[in-house]
C-alpha cells in the first residue's frame, strides 16, 4: 500500500521529466555502457549507410520523392545550428554515463537499439528526400555540413533518427538528480537540439512528429518500472482489441484523405494511441499503460494521450448528473475517478483524513491534498476484476481504515470496476451475508442516491462469487 500523493506533470517544456534518483554507479555498469557503445556504434554506421545507399539507389530511377508543407519554405537557415546538432553523438556515448547499473545501460542499450531499427526500416520501406538546396557556408559551421556530408545523403528523412534518439537521450539526462539550473541548461540545450533540424534544412516538418513517435515508443517499450509491453501479462480480449483495431484503421483512412493540411498529424497520432490500446487488450495487459502511484510514464502520457483525452470525455458525460460519490457503509464511498477539486472538496467529510483508491489503468489520478492518500490496483476498462485483484483490494482498503481514513474507491465511471471492489468489501467486512445481498446494497445505496444501478456482468457476478467462497472457508 502506497501513502504517496500522485501529482500530475506540471507544465513543463516539451519532453522534460521530473528529477529522477541520484546516479551511483555500481560494478559492471560503465563496462557495460562500453560494450553497448562498440556494438552501437557499427550497428548505427552500417545500417544507416545501407539504407541511405539504398535510397540512393531507388532516387536514380525517380522513385523517391519528398514530403513538405508549402510554408516550410518560410523556415529560417541559421548555419550555426549545426552545432547542436552535431552534440546529439556527443551525447549519445555520455548517455550511457547516466545509468547507476547493468540494468539501466542495457535498458538504454535497447532504446537506442530499437530507434535504430525502426528508423532504418521506415527509411528502407519510405524512403523520402529532403528537397531544400542548403545555402553554401563557410567557417566553422561550414566545416561540420562538410563533415556531416561525408557520410550523410539527403535521404532518410521520416522518421527522424536525430529526433528519435534526442527523445531517447533526453530522458536519460533528465532523469539526474542535479539542481534546476542544470535541469534548466539540459531541456534548453535538447530543445535546441530539435529545433535544428529543421533550422539546419536537415529535415521536413514531418520528421519531426514521427521521430517524436518513434523514440516516445521505444521509450515505451523498455519502461523504468514495470515488465515490458511486449511480455504477456494478462489474458487477452481479441473482442475488445478488435474495436480498438477497427478505430485504428478508421483514423487511418481519414488521414489519408487528400486536402486534410496538418490535420492528419493528429489523426495518425489517434491512430498510434488505439493502435497500442488494442495492443494493451490483446497482449500487454495493464503493464501496456504503464501506471505507476496514479502517474503514467512519459512515453505512456504522450502515446495514449488521445485515448486518454476521449476516456476522460467519455467518464464525464456518463456521470455529469451525478459527479459526488455515494456512501455504500460507513467509511466506504463509490464513484468516479474524481477531479483534484472534487476530491478536496469531498476530503472535507472526513476531516481531512481521506483515501483514493484507485482502480483505472487508462486514466491518471487526480493530485491530492497532503493529508490525503493514495492506493490502487490498475485493471483494464470492460474487462472483469479477478478475484486475485478483489482479495488484495480489501486488504489494502482494510490497511486505510485501520488509518482511520474515509475511502473513496474509484473508477472512470465508478458503476464496474469500483462496484465489484466495494460488494467484495461488503462481503469482506461482514455487512453483506453473500454476493448477491452485497450487490442490492449497492443498487439500494445508489437508489437513494438517484445513481444509475451499478453494471456487473456474469464473469464479474463469477468473481465476486469465487472471493465469496474464499471468505467463506477463512472464516469456517
């Protein structure tokens, strides 16, 4: 059980993170961070070279062409922008000097890894040119295009490989524990750093938001905490995978509507987000949306964001009547996941000593009052708590009051997911005799409230059964 109150991202600029642990190194992991380098290093300079070769070999016979929004022309050439463009491999060896231990390099490794290869792919099945003839320059910012231009061709564009690895990198220094003036000169000098490639007529604009993409989820694929969304972490739904899917691909076909300008940025980013929610029910489980303490990861916010936003929309119009939570017994409320003024508003009943529990993986917990704490089991929307999640559930609910805390447990609409933790409740605590006593009291509670009855399906009725027989035999 977690007394920590979750607080959401502040407005912070681009990709920034908050302060992440001290670094301490410990044996094995700068030797690591060594052989990750010896085997990047070839790996990045063959497999860019081929397929910058490859495109090379395609643009002879006209079949590449480029990709740009007519005010590009309008973008500035600022020659010492390559400067900063060029620190990007700087940082990408310094990069591994951040990781404490063998896990974190080869988490970093693998990022790294997998940027390369979904960037080489993408040149290899898209490859586009950059059209814009670059003035000639002299000096010192002369002689890095020059450099720069004896191993790079104008090919290669979408997804920008600088773009994703900056992504990569950039988590990597901002999670130092350093002061904000140093925290300050790092998201300055990233911002920097992206913004060159374009200042430098290096990349379109479309590089730009696909390499975004395209590092966000590499970051999402070897996550900090947590297994990784490409293990099996729970049984899958191909039913409710196929509505994500069938979403997907309608996002898809608009964005290829012709006339569509900039908008069908935002449509292919609706569709990378129910493309991964599919994922989620079809494979990764809960562990996909990557809720830790009521916040998601980074690459989780940014990915899922439209998914998130539209759940959010969603959770508000079916419960706009009847926002307040109810009282099913005495310390214990039911419903929505709450706003950060609800939930101090409500804090006031229990005198400031309250708890969330929180049962949503989709959306982030509000941020709480100091007093206030924070606990939760995340579970997939439409899907059935299992019975595992109900035992652990009232043993945690039953820690908060033995804290002496009112408990607000919460889902996106507080009719499911919340409903079949407090009718375990009921059950556990001895109020309800059996489930379906626990249930009526529910739907009494709710009825008085003038709440819509809450919505239990035969596999949740299942699970409460089960946990039901398994206080029955505690206790006999």
């Amino acid at each position: 059980m977690s007394g920590e109150t979750p607080a959401e991202a502040a407005a912070v600029p681009a990709l920034a993170v908050p302060a992440g642990e001290q670094v301490r190194w410990l044996p094995g992991a700068f030797k690591r961070g060594v052989l990750w380098l010896v085997f990047l290093g070839p790996f990045f300079f063959l497999s860019y070279g081929f397929a910058n070769q490859h495109s090379a070999a395609l643009d002879a016979t006209g079949a590449v062409g480029s990709f740009y929004f007519g005010w590009e022309r309008n973008l500035p050439f600022w020659p010492w922008t390559i400067i900063p463009y060029w620190t990007t491999d700087l940082l990408y060896g310094f990069a591994f000097l951040c990781c404490r231990d063998k896990a974190a390099s080869n988490r970093l490794g693998l990022r790294l890894l997998s940027v390369q290869f979904i960037c080489v792919i993408s040149f290899l099945l898209w490859p586009l040119r950059f059209d814009f003839i670059r003035p000639p320059v002299e000096g010192l910012s002369g002689a890095l295009f020059d450099i720069l231009a004896g191993f790079d061709m104008p090919y290669n564009q979408a997804p920008s490989l600088h773009i994703a690895l900056l992504v990569v990198i950039w988590r990597q220094f901002a999670n130092l524990s350093a002061p904000c003036a140093v925290r300050a000169v790092i998201h300055a000098w990233a911002i920097l750093i992206g913004v060159s490639v374009l200042t430098t007529w290096q990349h379109h604009f479309i590089d730009v938001p696909t390499g975004l993409a395209a590092g966000l989820f590499c970051l999402w694929l070897w996550p900090e905490k947590g297994p990784s969304p490409l293990k099996r972490n729970s049984p899958p739904r191909p039913d409710l995978a196929f509505r994500y899917g069938i979403g997907t691909l309608a996002a898809l076909a608009l964005a290829l509507v012709q006339g569509l300008g900039t908008i069908w940025i935002a449509l292919g980013w609706i569709a990378i987000s129910l493309a991964m929610v599919a994922w989620n029910y079809i494979h990764a489980g809960v562990a996909g949306f990557q809720k830790q303490h009521g916040r998601h990861s980074l690459a989780s916010r940014w990915l899922f964001a439209p998914y998130t936003f539209g759940a959010h929309i969603n959770a508000r119009l079916w419960t706009r009547k009847h926002p307040a939570p109810i009282l099913v017994t005495e310390g214990i409320w039911l419903g929505r996941l709450p706003s950060t003024r609800e939930f101090a508003r409500w804090a006031t009943t229990g005198g400031g000593k309250v708890a969330l529990f929180d049962l949503t993986a989709e959306l982030p917990a509000p941020r709480l009052p100091d007093s206030a704490a924070y606990d939760g089991l995340p579970c997939l929307d439409l899907v059935p708590v299992q019975t595992e999640t109900l035992q652990e559930a009232v043993r945690r609910i039953a820690h908060l009051r033995e804290e002496g805390r009112e408990v607000w447990i919460a889902c996106a609409l507080g009719f499911s997911r919340s409903a079949a933790v407090a009718a375990a409740w009921l059950r556990y605590a001895g109020i309800a005799a059996n489930t379906t006593e626990a249930v009526a009291r529910l739907n009494t509670a709710r009825g008085i409230a003038g709440v819509d009855r809450v919505v239990l399906g035969e596999s949740d009725l299942a699970a409460l059964a089960a946990f039901d027989r398994q206080q029955k035999e505690a206790t006999s």
